[in-house]
C-alpha cells in the first residue's frame, strides 16, 4: 500500500467514526426500550446492519452517485419556489429527499425520546407492537440508510479503490463494536447525560436535512460545542457524587 492510499485509508477510517458516534447514539437510545437480555443482541444486530450497508453502497459505487442527479419532474414542480437553483438540484435529488426523510426522523424520534424520558414513560415498560424486537431494528435499519448515505457517496468520489473503502468501514466498526456498550450504559445509566445525547441527536438530524439542500455545516461546528457540552455535564456529575459521599460522612461521624 502505497503513501497515498495510507493517507486516505486514515482518512476515510477518522469518517467512519465520526459517523460511528451518531450511531452508537441512536442504537443506544433506541435499544433502551428493549428488554435488557435483547439488548446486546439488538445493539450488535444494528452496528451490524450498518457496517454490511455501507459495504453494499460501496459496491453499488457508481450507480450510488447517480442518486445526487435532479429528479427532472421534482425540479420543474419545485421551480416558483424562491429557492437558489444550486439548492433545489440537491434538494430535488434521491439523495436529497432521503436526507431530507432522515433528517426529520431522527429530529421526531429525538424529540419523542425526550418527552418519553422526561415523563418517566419509560419506567411504565413497552407498550404494545411499538416497541417491539421487529419494531426497533426496522428504526435502526432506516437511520443506518440515512447515516450511510451520505458517508459512502463522500468515500466513493475520493477514490475508485474501493477495497480501501471497505477495509476502512470494517476496521473502524471493530473500534465502535468494542465501545458501543460501555458507552451505552453510560447513557442509559444516567438521565441527564441521555438527554443530552438525544439533544445532540435533534442538531445532527438538522445538519443532515440542511446536507440534503447542500448547505454545509463544519463538523467541528458541531462536535466541537457537542464535546464541550459533555464535559460540563461530566464535571457536575461528579459534583454531585463528590457532594453524595461528603454528605454520607457526615452523616457518619454524626451517628457516631
């Protein structure tokens, strides 16, 4: 392997999981709803799921791309809107209405996840077929398509060498296989630190719908605050865990 193809197998390996960590996210959140001796199962069903998708696309390589070429109908439907021509191709695009579709799925599913944690729904247990093993990986399935997507077709215009891509996609999901439970738990441990994450899942269906118009978001634009964000909320964590067992000291030496 030559210096060049090295530079872009590091590359597109930094790509995928930048792009792993929307999916540990997801599958976290939405494997929660699951009873816990499904959930292992479930959590590497869905990494599965992804990694053998992007491979496929990969594959598909160039039949992928057409999918950014303008639906003609959808342009000239489009076309009174006062929208930038630039942004209506993209728009108008297979590409772009499955970003679009995406986007919106993740920001509802968040958001619902929210209102679920927030009214301790999920304490009351499943209810019904919603919740369901079929129901949940079908979730999974759809927001793997959407975080592919966009990922793969960025991969295949980088290079034709599509062994790279592939070694790339399956050597980073090994590093987000090892990780994806432990942090996980971490979010399913702790309500603050989900709800967060389920915040950060409403700004990433943002920027994939705004993707699908082409409007370009920087990812350190994103990452950046998401990781900053993180931090304070760990730092009052264990404020609180510092002040817990200060207290419980206390407490002792009184009874003493």
């Amino acid at each position: 392997m030559d210096g060049d193809l090295i530079g872009l197998f590091v590359l597109l390996v930094g790509l995928e999981l930048i792009l792993g960590v929307d999916n540990v996210l997801v599958i976290a959140i939405l494997v929660s709803r699951l009873p816990e001796s499904q959930r292992p199962f479930a959590r590497n069903l869905g990494l599965g799921l992804a990694m053998a998708m992007r491979i496929l696309m990969v594959i598909g390589g160039l039949k992928l791309l057409a999918l950014t070429d303008p639906i003609p109908f959808l342009v000239e439907l489009a076309k009174p809107l006062p929208i930038p021509e630039e942004t209506l191709a993209a728009a108008c695009s297979w590409k772009g209405i499955a970003l679009m579709a995406g986007g919106l799925f993740l920001i509802w599913k968040a958001v619902k996840e929210i209102h679920a944690t927030i009214e301790l729904e999920l304490e009351k247990g499943p209810k019904g077929k919603a919740h369901g093993f079929g129901a949940i990986v079908t979730q999974i399935i759809i927001l793997d398509m959407v975080f592919s997507l966009d990922s793969v077709i960025t991969a295949v215009g980088l290079t034709d060498v599509k062994w790279v891509i592939i070694t790339a996609v399956i050597f980073s999901f090994v590093i987000i296989l090892f990780f994806a439970k432990p942090i996980g738990d971490f979010i399913l441990a702790h309500a603050s630190i989900k709800i967060l994450a389920l915040s950060f899942l409403i700004i990433i269906g943002i920027t994939i719908f705004m993707e699908a118009m082409k409007i370009h978001v920087p990812k350190a634009l994103i990452y950046g605050p998401m990781g900053f964000a993180m931090g304070v909320q760990l730092l009052q964590m264990r404020y609180k865990s510092n002040l817990e067992k200060l207290k419980k000291r206390k407490s002792a030496k009184a009874e003493s």
